[in-house]
C-alpha cells in the first residue's frame, strides 16, 4: 500500500516538482496550500503530468483545526500520514526586511502549528524546506553543514529558527526525525515544460529574470555588480536543477524512515559554482536566445559567493545532482517560452 506523506506548500515552484517525483516514486501525497504565492491549476498540471490523481486541500499551516481533519481524514482511509514535507512559507528575502512579522508568523509560527497538529496524529517524521541562506558570510567555501548560522535578513532567520525548533522537537521525543534540507539554488524546470516558476510581479532572483529578458517581457536584465572578488567579478552562486532538488525530497523521506530518528542537516546543491555572467552565457548558447543586460552597483546583503559541499547528502540519502547548468536553460527556457505569463494564462479551477 502507497505510504501517505503531506506536502504542505505543495502548489509551489519546489513543491510541485516534488509532487511529481513523489507521485512517481509510488508515494502518495496529500497537499495543503493556502496558494497565497500559487494556484490550483498547477495540481492540475501535476496529474496531466504523472497521470496520478492528487489529493488537495486549500488551507494555511497555521490553522490547526484544518490540520488536524486532514490527519484524521488520511487515517480514516486506512492511510495514516507518515511524514511531512513542509515546504509553505514565504521566501523573499527583501521582503522579509520590510515585513518581518508576517514572516515569522508564516515560517516560524506556521512551522510550530504543523509541529502540534503531527504530535496530535502521532507523526513522527518531517522534512523541512531550509536554506543556504542560514550560513550567512561565509567563512569558509565551500559551506559543510558544520559551517556557523549566521543569517544576515529575516528571512534566513525563520528558517534557522524552525532548525531550532526542530532540534528541541527531536529532542523532546526519541521517536522523532527531522531532516532539514538547505537548498542552495533551485533554477529551471521540470523537462516537459509543463510546470516551472511562475513568479508574480517582478521577480526577485537572477533565472526568472533572465527567461523573463528572453522571451520578451523584460527589456534588460540588471547585473548587481562586476567588482566582487571572484573570477569575472560578478557574483558566484550553486545552481542545481529543481528536479534534482525535487528528488533530493525522496531521499530525504526514505532516509527519515530508515535512520535511528534524530535531527539532521544537509545541503542539496552540486558543489560548483557559477557566476552571473556565466550564467547568462550558458542560458543564451543552450536557447539560442540573446539576454541584453547592464551592470549595476551591488545589491545590498549579496554575499560574493557561496557553494555547497553536497558530500553528506550524496553519502547519507545517496543524493546527487545530475543535471548540467545547460540543462537547467534549456529546461527551464522550454518552461518560459511555451507558458510566457508562467501559471496566469490558465483558467482558474
Ligand atoms: P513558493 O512560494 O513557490 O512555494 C511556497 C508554497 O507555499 C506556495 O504554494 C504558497 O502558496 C504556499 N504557502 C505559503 N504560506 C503558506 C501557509 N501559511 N499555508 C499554506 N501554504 C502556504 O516557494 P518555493 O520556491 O517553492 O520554496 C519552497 C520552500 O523552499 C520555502 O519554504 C522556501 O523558503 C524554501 N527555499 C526556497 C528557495 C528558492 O530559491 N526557491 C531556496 C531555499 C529555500
Ligand atoms: N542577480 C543579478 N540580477 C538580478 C538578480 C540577481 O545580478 O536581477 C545576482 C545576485 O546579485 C547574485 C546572483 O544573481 O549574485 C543570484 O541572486 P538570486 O537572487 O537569484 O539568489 P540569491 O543567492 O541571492 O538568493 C537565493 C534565494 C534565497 C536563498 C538563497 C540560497 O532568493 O531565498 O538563494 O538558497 F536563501
């Protein structure tokens, strides 16, 4: 019989691409989204996708009760939830400088509510969506999970924060597992084209805006800064394919079930990195596509550079990215070009 996991956040950009590969590997996940950065239609993308029907609630991680019928339901069925994936919360980094209540509420108070709902339906397992970010400057490249937290916005400390928590969680209860997995940086798409990042308004991060310039809606991406102490002197980040992230979630979860339970960590990135102007000069040579862009001064808070040492994941879940920076233009071109205005040209169910 299928094994029940809940995904919450599972409408999102790293969530859907989990949903796929769970949906594929046998699982059978149960979402819960509030779609306050996403929307129904991708479940829908989902099943076209895998052929798998899925299984969804709408509601917010910080409502208990709603939390509580969906264990129970899962039960009731005679497929009692064995783990979650949490993945909801809110994630942009300027954002959460502006508004850092709304993040600790969503991330870190969002986080302790699902903590309450699992203990209530005796789940014992959770995988949790971290962040390189929890590093802060680095002291040292490329970043091991020993490597101090230090995170430098709000944000980063939400996500240092349910570490936290997780830990004392783990601690409280023998029985207990948590996996936390920090994400280096998650660009591209799923291969079909079908499901990718569909970001609203102006997007934050370096890859959207780069398709974004390609296909048209934006005249000319702006690069922060050309004087860091790296190879060009733009800035260095470990870009990994989200579909390699997506599968690092498999692992983590049939690690959770197999492993003496304890509090873990583990970067999933693929230990190389990448600057912006190489970045562009991948993505223009796979498409085909020109990506005019100008320098600008340094975005405030941006590290230099940062890669992952992905040696523990590939050792202890037997992870390992797979996919090449070519890959992830492509893939991750086919996604933009066939859905320019990403998830907001399909009709709403
Ligand atoms: P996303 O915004 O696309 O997905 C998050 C999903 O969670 C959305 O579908 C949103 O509607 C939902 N959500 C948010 N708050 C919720 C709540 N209170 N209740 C229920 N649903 C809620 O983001 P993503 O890029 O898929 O990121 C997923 C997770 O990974 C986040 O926790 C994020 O902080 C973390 N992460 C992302 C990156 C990245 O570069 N994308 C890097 C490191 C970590
Ligand atoms: N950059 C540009 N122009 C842009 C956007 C970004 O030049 O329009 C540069 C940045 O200065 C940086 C690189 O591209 O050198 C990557 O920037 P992103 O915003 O794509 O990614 P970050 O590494 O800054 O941050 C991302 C997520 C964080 C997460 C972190 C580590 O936004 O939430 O990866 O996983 F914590």
């Amino acid at each position: 019989m299928a094994t029940s996991i809940l995904i919450t956040g599972g409408a999102g950009y790293i969530g859907s691409h989990a949903l796929v590969e769970f949906l594929a590997a046998g699982y059978r996940p149960i979402v819960v989204d509030n779609f306050c950065n996403s929307s129904p239609d991708v479940l829908r993308r989902v099943e076209a996708l895998t052929g798998f029907p899925v299984v969804w609630h709408r509601g917010d991680v910080r409502d208990e009760g709603m939390l509580n019928a969906v264990f129970s339901q899962a039960r009731q069925e005679g497929m009692p939830i064995d783990c979650v994936v949490h993945f909801a919360g809110l994630k942009a980094v300027g954002e959460s400088v502006a508004q850092p209540l709304d993040y600790y509420d969503n991330n870190v108070h969002g986080s302790v509510v699902l903590l309450r709902a699992m203990d209530r339906a005796q789940v014992k397992r959770i995988v949790f969506s971290s962040s390189a970010t929890v590093y802060g400057e680095p002291l040292s490249l490329p970043y091991t999970e020993s490597h101090p937290l230090a995170p430098a916005n709000p944000y980063g400390r939400t996500k240092a924060m349910v570490e936290a928590v997780l830990a004392d969680w783990c601690a409280s209860d023998a029985a207990r597992t948590a996996v936390n997995l920090r994400y280096f940086n998650p660009i591209g798409a799923h291969p079909s084209g079908k499901i990718g990042e569909s970001p609203r308004g102006t997007p934050n991060n370096l890859f959207p805006y780069i398709t974004q310039v390609a296909v048209g809606k934006r005249a000319k991406l702006s690069v922060f800064g050309n004087d860091y102490p790296t190879s060009d002197g733009t800035g260095v980040r470990d870009y990994l394919h989200v579909s390699d992230l997506a599968m690092g979630h498999v692992k983590a979860v049939e690690y959770a079930s197999r492993v003496a339970p304890g509090c873990f960590a583990f970067n999933l990135g693929t230990g190389r990195g990448t600057s912006v102007l190489e970045l562009i000069r991948t993505f223009e040579t796979a498409t085909g596509r020109p990506v005019p862009y100008e320098i600008l001064a340094r975005r405030p808070g941006d590290v230099a550079q940062m890669w992952a040492d992905p040696t523990a994941a590939h050792e202890k879940l037997g992870w390992w990215a797979s996919r090449s920076i070519e890959d992830m233009c492509r893939d991750g071109w086919r996604w933009q070009s066939q859905n320019p205005d990403g998830y907001a040209e399909c009709p709403t169910i």
